[in-house]
C-alpha cells in the first residue's frame, strides 16, 4: 500500500528520488534550503518501508 502525505521530504530523499527517475542531481545542501521555500508539496511513500517514491511540487521562482 502506499501513503500519501503533504510532509517535506529529507532533502537526500528528495535528490535521490530525482536521480532515480532520470532527471539531474541537484546539490542536497540546495535542496535543502530550496524545499521549505516550496508552495505546496504532496510525496507518494510506500507504507511498508516509508521510502519515497513519488512527489509533486509547486514552487515560485522569482
């Protein structure tokens, strides 16, 4: 089964899942600073484990 939740994810999480879906690295200290400044945010995780496997963000680029 899988849980659907609106909590930012580590920022290691975040750049993996990135990573294992084929689009580039980004520096996980960037990533860190960048999450909390997201709009919204809705992560896909599986509820056997808890590892993310899927997310969704809105973000303002300014």
């Amino acid at each position: 089964m899988y849980q659907i939740t609106t909590a930012l994810p580590a920022a290691s999480e975040f750049v993996q899942l990135r990573v294992d879906c084929g689009l580039s690295f980004r520096d996980i200290e960037t990533s860190a600073k960048a999450l909390p400044q997201s709009e919204y945010f809705i992560g896909l995780r599986n509820e056997e484990n808890g590892d993310l496997i899927g997310m969704g963000r809105i973000y303002r680029m300014e």
